[in-house]
C-alpha cells in the first residue's frame, strides 16, 4: 500500500497544495508548531477518517471553517485509486467517504487504505481510561476485521436502546417486564464483541511477546489481561432498573497491562513506556500482515530521544521493504534509520512545505 | 388546471380512499383488505410484519399463501414506542379463536426487529402456536468476505443439508 500524493482542505493549519511522498520513507522536519504532526493526521484521517491526538472532530478544522477534506491516491495491489474524506460541522454534520469518486459506507471506505500510527498520544494506551484501551482493542480488531465494525455498532444501539428502557422504567414510563424483549438480543450482540476482543488480546499478546524476546529488551513481564464484563441480566435487573442504565457488557471491559500484579503504567519509565508501545504497535503491523499479506502505511509521529532508538532503528530495518513510513522528529538525527536508505524529506513551515527533496 | 390539478386530486382521493384493513392492518380501499377476503388463501398460518409496505415484498416471492399482520411499526425505548404503541395485542386476538397453527415473524433483522420478534413470542408462547423466524444468512450473489460476524453466525445457524 503506497500513498503517492495528498491534498488537504482547511485541514488543521495545513495549506491546501499537493504533495508528493516517497514509496519507502518520507522524513517531515522542522520547528515546532509549523504542521508536521498535522500532515501525519491528515494521512491517518485519510485511511481511518479518525485523528489518533484526538476524539473530537471539531479540532480538525481550520479555524473559521465549517468543511474540510483530504484526499490521496493511493496504490494497491497495482491499481491506483484516489480517496477522499470530506467532514461538515455547523448545524449539520456530515461525513462523506469516496473512492474514485464514488459514496463509500465507512466498512468499505477503511478496507481500502490501512494506516498505523505511533504517536506520544498512543501513550494512553498503556496510561489512559480503560476507555482509551478499549478503543485501542477495537481499532485493531477493525485493522484486521472491518466487519468488527458493524457488530460494534450494533451492540452500540441495543446499547442505547436498552438504556432508553431502563431510564423509562425508572420514570414509571414503561413496566420492567418489558426489558425481556430485549435483553437476548443484548446479550448476543455483546457476546460477539467480547469473543472478537478476547481473541484478538490473545493474537496480540502473543506476537508482542515475541517481538519483546527478540530484541532483547530488559522490560519483558508485560501481562495483557482482558476482563469482559458480563452478567446474569436476570440477577442484575433490579440493580439496573435502579441505576437507570444498563451495568453491564462491553462498554465496561478492561484490558490492563501488568508487571507483576501491578499496572505497568505505575512500573515503567517514560522511556520504557514509550519502547513497549511501540512494540505493540509493531505486534499490531504483525497480525495485519499475517492476514493480509501485505504492508499497510505506518506513520510515526514525534520521534525523541526519550524513545530506544537502537530498537526503534531494529523495528524499522526488519519491517518489510514494501511498508511506506512516515515519521517526524524535532531532532532530524533522530531519523537517522530512515535516513540511511531511500526517502524524501520533507520541510514544513507554517502548514506549507518548503522544500521535498528526494533521496533515492 | 389540467395534469396539476388532476395529480393534485388523485394525490386527495387516495388518502380519502385508503383505509387500514381492521383484521390485518394492511392498506387497502375496501374491508377487509384483498388479501384476508381471498378464499384461496391459508388462514392457518400468518406472517407478521412492521409496516404494510413490507407485505408487496414478500408478495412477490408468490412462495406464501398465508394471511398477514402488520405491526405498525417496531419497539424502540429510543422512539417511545413501547408494545402499546405496536398492534401484538391485534395479533393475539386473532389467535385466540385457535385455527392460526403458524405465526411467522419477520420483522427486520435489526436491533429493533429483534426485540419485536422476542416481544411477540414471548407473547404468544403461552398459547401454543408454533412461532418462527426468517431465516438470516448471506445475500445472495454476495461474497463471504463481506459478510458481517452476526450475519455469518446466524448464516451457520440456519445451516441445511445438501
């Protein structure tokens, strides 16, 4: 998978002018606060139509606008295919997925172009809400499965309906028997969630370690634990009517990462957090290689000296020679593994890019 | 004047002219509605559906013989629409004379669906009809590799032999 040209639209404080990357490595410099994570956003909201800083789609656009849209060409399998996302906010808030022109739903949409980021914002993976674990489970499970995404958001409105319920019930708006209607389908919607997440922490856990034992790194206890939430709705019934809102199911699982008991986010430095993140994102490019036999893009944002740049420099040569990378850095020397082969380096200032030069 | 205003008469005749039939909720101009006053059909069995304009889908299959009901709608707390606001208690009065030994449900294959069909069995069980579902898999001309988790496992679910 090769992005070969973006274009961004009032997106963040990126100028609207096409640029061009390198089919291996693309290294975007420069100061501070001059855009370059932001290119990097742009190309993971291209293949995802998420940010990985943020949640809220408000902070995407430039300020003042109301639209905006990145759009690439993207090379696959030979076939060349330009895809655009395109948000609205105001009063009407909208989305538009295309390919080649053409109204794609979102399932179909994110087949199309895979992206993985490493970012310091990934940290809350490991340091976040069980919110921010849960989310990072469901990404990956939809990485390797974009049907995932269609259980999840049916789980998502039984969800919500069953809550409804339970408030209505809690008013004296609707009687509790009328809560058997719907916790079956409740439950087997939360059921195929919970199966795909529990197999999915298995996968993962298991090609992190591997990566961990190969690289020889002195953290290795890293224990994945996957905790779905479910009860007996019969027993849980008067408690719920109580609460008003359903207590349990998928949106009450917990995946934690242990040393010993302990959580590792209360273990580790921020060096070894940040070096154990970045192997589970390598776990991640793993399993989606093993599925796909092919490379997606991966995009490392805000490379430091803080990171194992000897394991980082490791990771990077033992990726495929087909994986598009994209990284930025403060610190260009801290690039210095892409650097070494085949790339295009990139200058941004003030959302433009200054120079693009390439080194073949 | 001219074709504007005969659309625009048309247009009023119609919501002048069609009613709900009250054995089945279908619409129609006449009581009761085609259907439940053709004798060649099966009333034995009765296949339940949310809205009448579900019936011209299953209509044209011209695989089923028997009688309908349609619901009016489906449950959703979201909505406000509770089983009051829903016709099962039509339904039930239908069944209750005995002579009904089938109901089928197919209602959508959604979330709301679902728990309009767990609704109504729940509902009619005591009775003692058989009650049963459409059956869900994978579309035809589809590909596997398309197919969501549920549709595949309600896919495997409905397994026959071949």
């Amino acid at each position: 998978m090769i992005l070969s040209t973006l274009t961004a639209e009032n997106f963040r404080n990126l100028e609207p002018e096409e640029h061009a990357f390198h089919p291996a490595s693309n290294i975007i410099v420069g100061q501070n606060g001059q855009g370059k994570t932001n290119l990097l956003e742009a190309i993971y909201f291209l293949g995802t139509t998420k940010s990985f800083r943020t949640t809220r789609a408000a902070s995407l656009f430039r300020f003042g606008a109301s639209t905006l849209a990145v759009a690439g060409r993207v090379l696959r399998d030979g076939v060349e295919r330009t895809m655009r996302v395109a948000l609205e906010t105001g009063e009407i808030k909208r989305r538009l997925l295309m390919i080649n022109g053409e109204r794609m739903p979102l399932p179909e949409y994110v087949k199309a172009f895979t992206v993985f980021a490493y970012s310091a914002d990934r940290l809350d993976v490991v340091r976040g809400t069980p919110d921010d674990r849960r989310r990072f489970l469901d990404r990956g499970i939809a990485s390797i499965n974009a049907a995932y995404l269609d259980d999840l958001s049916r789980y998502h409105r039984v969800l919500r309906q069953r809550n409804a319920l339970l408030y209505e019930i809690g008013t004296g708006g609707a009687g509790v028997r009328s809560l058997d209607a719907w916790d079956e389908g409740f439950t087997s919607a939360a059921q195929s969630v919970q199966r795909a997440r529990d197999a999915y922490k298995n996968e993962l856990a298991e090609a992190f370690e591997r990566i961990v034992a190969a690289h020889h790194y002195h953290v290795s206890g890293v224990r994945f634990e996957y905790r779905p939430n479910v009860a007996d709705l019969r027993a849980l019934r008067k408690e719920e009517v109580r609460a008003r809102i359903s207590l349990a199911g998928p949106q009450r699982d917990h995946l934690d990462f242990t040393i010993e008991g302990r959580p590792a986010a209360d273990v580790l430095s921020g060096g070894e957090l940040k070096t154990i993140v970045l192997f589970l994102k390598f776990a991640k490019l793993e399993l989606f290689r093993r599925r796909f036999d092919e490379a997606p893009l991966f995009v490392l944002d805000d490379i430091d000296a803080e990171l194992d740049l000897r394991i980082l420099q490791k990771l990077l040569a033992g990726l495929p020679a087909s994986t598009q990378v994209f990284a930025t850095s403060a610190k260009e020397a801290f690039l210095e593994a892409l650097r070494a082969g085949p790339h295009r380096r990139l200058t941004l200032e003030n959302g433009r890019v200054t120079t693009s030069t390439e080194f073949v | 004047m001219g074709e504007a205003e005969a659309l625009a008469h048309a247009i009023l005749e119609v919501k002048e002219r069609i009613i709900r039939c009250t054995t089945c909720n279908n619409m129609t101009d006449v009581d009761p509605c085609a259907i439940c006053s053709d004798p060649r059909r099966d009333p034995s069995v009765i296949c339940v559906v949310e809205e009448a304009f579900n019936i011209p889908t299953i209509e044209q299959t011209r695989d089923f013989k028997g009688m309908y009901h349609v619901l009016l709608g489906a449950l959703s707390p979201l909505k406000g629409i509770g089983p009051q606001d829903i016709d099962v208690a039509g339904l039930v009065k239908r069944l209750s004379p005995g002579g009904v030994h089938e109901v089928i449900v197919a209602t959508n294959p959604n979330v709301e669906g679902e728990a309009t069909a767990s609704y109504i069995a729940q509902q009619i069980h005591p009775l003692g009809i058989r009650i049963t579902r459409l059956a869900f898999g994978l579309p035809v001309g589809g590909d596997l590799e398309y197919a969501d988790q549920v549709t595949m496992s309600k896919a495997l679910e409905g397994r026959r032999e071949i």
